[in-house]
C-alpha cells in the first residue's frame, strides 16, 4: 500500500507538533547577542587577534574568560590562556576602576562573560601585553546566561555497616 507523500508529512505534523508545543519554555535566547542591533559585530576573540584592522574602532560583542584587576583587566580566550599569563591570546578591557570595582561586575570576575564594547587594535592595555582593547564597554553579562534553575543535590541514602 503507498501513502501519499501529503498524507505522510500531516501524520508527522499530527505526532511531532503536540511534543514541540509541550516543552516547557526555559528561557533560551531568541535572538543572537546583537541581532535587535545590526551596527554590532559578533565576533570571537581570535578574529579580533587575527584581523585587528577589520574590527578597529568598530563596536563588537566578545565572549570570553573575565578578568578583572588593575593589572589584568582583560578578556581572553580561554581559562587557560589567563592561568598560564598567556596575555596575547587575551585583550585588555579598557575599564574606569570605579566601575570595574561594583559588587555586579565583581561577580563576573574569573568567569565567562559576554563583553560589548569598541575595539581598539592600538591599545594593548597594561604594559602593551594585549592583543588590543575594548574599550566604552556599555555591556558585561555572564555567559551563559542564568536560564537554567540550579540542580538541587539529591539526598544520597548511607548504608549501615552491622558489627
């Protein structure tokens, strides 16, 4: 017996649309970081690396490992990067100290974060380490960001040893 191929994608639609409708909705992004904005560039840290002449004094969204002390007020690629001071695979975040001090930016400190801001290729920061900066950051938000409720620990059962 053959089925039509209209008859097999309604029967699919029937079964498939009920599951997708029945997800609860968690909060996911809907948009990319700079979509509602086009004059916006997302970009990874290494294409700023790579090709500092395209993104000069260009506004950009980064995603990285967050630093944030006097000297090391930066945003690298990796965790890694920063715990081995690998500061060119790393750009300095060009941030007044007022700022940088705030107990909801501190709490960014050491963790992933999305940075918004202008790309500088000229400014490598503290002691020129940098591979550039960003700096007239308007944006620093946790990455990623808090959709998801924390796990509780389930309560683990211990076994009694008889003597």
């Amino acid at each position: 017996m053959k089925v039509k191929p209209t008859i097999t994608a309604l029967l699919l639609l029937m079964f498939l649309l009920p599951y997708q409708t029945s997800k609860p909705n968690i909060g996911v992004l809907k948009k990319a970081p700079h979509q509602d904005r086009p004059e916006l560039d997302e970009v990874s840290i290494i294409s700023l690396i790579a090709n500092p002449e395209k993104y000069h004094k260009k506004r950009v969204i980064v995603i990285g490992y967050l630093t944030l002390y006097s000297e090391n007020c930066a945003i690298y690629v990796h965790k890694t990067d920063c715990n081995l001071g690998i500061s060119k695979n790393g750009v300095w975040v060009d941030m007044m100290r007022d700022s940088m001090y705030l107990p909801e930016i501190q709490k960014l400190n050491n963790k992933y974060a999305l940075i918004e801001g202008i790309f500088d290729k000229n400014f490598n920061g503290h002691m020129l380490m940098w591979s550039g900066s960003i700096t007239n950051v308007n944006r620093i938000i946790s990455w990623p960001p808090d959709i998801y409720p924390p796990k509780k620990k389930k309560a683990t059962k211990r076994k009694r040893l008889h003597n």
